[in-house]
C-alpha cells in the first residue's frame, strides 16, 4: 500500500454555507392561536421565532441551497468531493437518499459515495464524523467531503412541540480545517428509548415531552462526564470558549446545563455564569430558527466559531431522539475570525416574510390539506407536484 493511501491528511471544516427557509413567525403569534401565555413559550421554553417553509420550498431547497452556499466559499475543484453525506430526519423517499436530490442539483456525479444518514438530530454529526474519520483515516486520499444537515421540524397543529419548530440546513466541506479542525476523539452515549419518533406514514411526530428532557439531559451528563474523565471540571471548562449544544428550544439546553453542572457540584451562581458567558450567546441564530432537527447543533457551532482567534476550542453536544449523543471536539482555524458564512443568516433573516397567526393558519392548512389530497388520489407524493409538502 503506498503511503498516499495511508497518510493522514489535516481534517477539518474548510467552509461553511448556511440557509433558512423564506418564512418565519414570532412564537407569540402562536400562543393565542393555542389559548396559551404567549409567556409559556418565550420564557417558559425560551423560544422566539420559528422558521417556516411555503409550499413550494421543502428539505431539498433548504439543503441544496445551503450546499451551494458552502462550495462556493470552499473554491475548491467539485471533482474533489468524494464523499456527500446528507443527515435527515425528513426524508423524501425510504430508499432513494436525499443525497440524490442534492446530487442532481448541484451536478455532483461519478466517483461520489452519496448518502443519506438517519438518526433523528443526530444524523448531521454522523455524517459530519464519518466524513472527518475517512479523511483521517486516509480512504479519501486527500478527497473533499460534502456534509449536509438539513431539516423542517413540524408538529401537528395543537401539539406542545409545536411552538419550538422551525426549519434550516447547514452544509460543511470537510476538508483542510481552515475553518475548524476535529478532533479525532469524541464522546458518545447512546440508549434505546421512545422519546420522540415517527412511524413510517405519519406526517407528525409522537413525543413523550418529559421521558425526552431526562432522556437529553442524562445523555449530556455521561458526555460531560466522559470529557472530563479524572481531571478538575473547572480546568476542562475553562479551555472552552464555546459550548454548543442541540437545540430544540433555549430552555432545554438551559436544563441540560443546569444538570451538568450540578453533576459536577456547581452552585447556582456559577451554573448561570458558565451558562451566559459559554452557552446562551451561541443560539443567537437558534432563537430566530427554531428547531431545525440535524443542522440545530451546527447552527449553534457555526455562530460560535464566527469572531474567534486561531486555536481555540468549542464543544459540541450532539443529541438525537432514540437516543443517541456525542460530544464533538473543535478548534478554530484560520478563517474563523472572518466568519463569513454570517453573511447567510443576514441575508436569510433579511428577505424573509413575517406570517402573522393568520396566515400561519392558513399556511398549515394548505400543507394537511396536499397531504391529504396527495394521499387520496394516490399521487406519489415525493414525485409529483405535492412532493414538497411531503419532503418537510
Ligand atoms: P409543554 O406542555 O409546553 O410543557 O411541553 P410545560 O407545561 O412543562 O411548560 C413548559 C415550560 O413553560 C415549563 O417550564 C413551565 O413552567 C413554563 P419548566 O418548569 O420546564 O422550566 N410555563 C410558563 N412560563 C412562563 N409563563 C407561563 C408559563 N406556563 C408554563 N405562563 C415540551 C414542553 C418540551 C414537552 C414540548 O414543547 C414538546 O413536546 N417538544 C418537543 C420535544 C422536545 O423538544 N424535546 C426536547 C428533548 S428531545 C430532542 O431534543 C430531540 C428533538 O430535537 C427531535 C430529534 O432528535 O429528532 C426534539
């Protein structure tokens, strides 16, 4: 075997290309829809705006999208990419990958392994870590990974999950760490539990809320817990300069802080300090998304890592319903400090249209309604035109 088969080359996060969807609306339209406080989702779960897509705008265009965004940045030669892998928990077909779609979109074809993963919000760092273990592994002899995240979170109108939903895609070129390198090591704990899934055919998820709060915070504990290992939590902390975690909405990460820090014996002071100054800055973009399933984690790391010197780390809590985790490892390289892919959310956030709760209304309707019709007149709905509605 020659030693350019086996060399290890440097592996990281070369680009970053993000993008949301064209609507959005404040969770305080919602409440009195619901007869709620409009207070019970702002505070009570800490949520803020939600991302939404029309009609005619679903998974694909969100991950393609986000896609181009982060090729372009990368300017590196497309025959380069070996690898596109694509973590969903909104899949269009059962067999066909949403690796295809973008694929077809983007002219990517040949000597590609195009893939979709599936783990709930946990498939975006799946994809993300197999891409970086190829490279280190030196199968991609020095080949370029495409990594995508893309998701639209809805629930069923009425459901308590409905005011933390939202929609977006994160699409990473893993490749030189110009942007990030990885570390090879990470943390995972996984136990098989029923906390939130979606049978085969239905349009909406199932939720049991409080089973998947323990669920999430036990599982960031073990990580935590694993990072830390025998040495003093608060030295391991304090090489951080961000903590990232998953978010389905701000109040849950909140709770898993406040877990983990009472595992380590932290008092209430020193929880909300680690919390506002580590964690809470880094889901400036969560709060104006909302969920976004797989690229949620990234959403939060790639407004972590904008603004930071070289060499410095970031944590990064992966949680996906099931459940699995792991706790990811990063350091800024040299194109952090410029952050450029800022420039998507701004862009993003400006041309977006607000819904108020009537439009919003009539916006879900709209979506039930094709999935019905599409249904009843047995169309298959991830060819025919009612194909977008059933890709979110
Ligand atoms: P709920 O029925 O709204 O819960 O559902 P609640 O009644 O417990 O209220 C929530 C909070 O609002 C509570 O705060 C209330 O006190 C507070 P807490 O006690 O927990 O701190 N509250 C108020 N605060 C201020 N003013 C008021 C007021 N009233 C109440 N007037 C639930 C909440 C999270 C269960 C629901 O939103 C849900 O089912 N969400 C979806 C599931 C979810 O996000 N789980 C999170 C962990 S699992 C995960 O992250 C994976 C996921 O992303 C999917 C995947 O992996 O694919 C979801």
């Amino acid at each position: 075997m020659s030693t350019a088969a086996t060399a290890t080359p440097p592996t990281g996060i070369a680009s970053i290309g993000l993008h949301l969807p064209p609507l959005s609306m404040p969770v305080t339209e919602l409440a009195p829809l619901r007869g709620q406080d409009p207070m019970k989702y702002t505070h009570g779960l800490g949520c803020e705006t939600m991302s939404l897509c029309p009609p005619d705008y679903g998974v694909v265009e969100l991950a393609t999208e986000a896609a181009r965004r982060a090729i372009a940045r990368w300017g590196g030669d497309t025959e380069r990419i070996g690898m596109l892998a694509v973590g969903t928990e909104t899949a269009v077909d059962m067999s066909r990958p949403l690796s295809a779609w973008v694929a077809d979109r983007l002219g990517l074809k040949g000597a590609v392994r195009s893939y979709e993963v599936k783990h709930a919000c946990y498939g975006g760092t799946l994809a993300l870590r197999q891409a970086a273990e190829w490279r280190l592994s030196g199968a991609a002899q020095d080949q370029a990974a495409l990594v995508v995240a893309a998701d639209v979170a809805l629930y069923e109108p009425g459901d308590p999950g409905e005011p933390t939903q939202g929609a977006g895609a994160v699409a990473m070129v893993i490749d030189e760490p110009r942007v990030a390198s990885i570390d090879p090591v990470s943390y995972a704990w996984s136990e098989p539990e029923f906390d939130f899934w979606r049978p085969i055919g239905d349009s909406y998820p199932s939720v049991d809320g409080a089973l998947s709060l323990d669920c999430y915070k036990r599982a960031a504990e073990n990580c935590f817990k694993a990072l830390v290992g025998k040495r003093n939590p608060e030295e391991v902390l304090s090489e951080l300069a961000a903590i990232c975690f998953h978010v389905p909405f701000p109040k849950m990460v909140r709770k898993a802080v406040d877990q983990i820090g009472e595992f380590f014996g932290f008092g209430a002071e020193r929880i909300e300090q680690l919390y506002a100054d580590k964690v809470s800055p880094t889901m400036v973009w969560n709060r104006l998304c909302g969920n976004a399933y797989t690229a949620s984690l990234w959403i939060s790391v790639a407004n972590a890592l904008e603004g930071l010197a070289v060499g410095q780390r970031v944590a990064a809590f992966s949680y996906g319903s099931g459940f699995g985790a792991e706790l990811l490892m990063l350091e800024s390289g040299t194109e952090a400090s410029a952050g450029i892919w800022a420039k998507d959310i701004e862009a993003d956030l400006t041309a977006r249209e607000q819904l108020d709760g009537a439009a919003y209304t009539r916006l879900r309707a709209q979506d039930d309604g094709k999935t019905i019709l599409a249904e009843e007149i047995g169309l298959d709905v991830a060819t025919s035109r009612f194909g977008k509605a059933s890709s979110r």
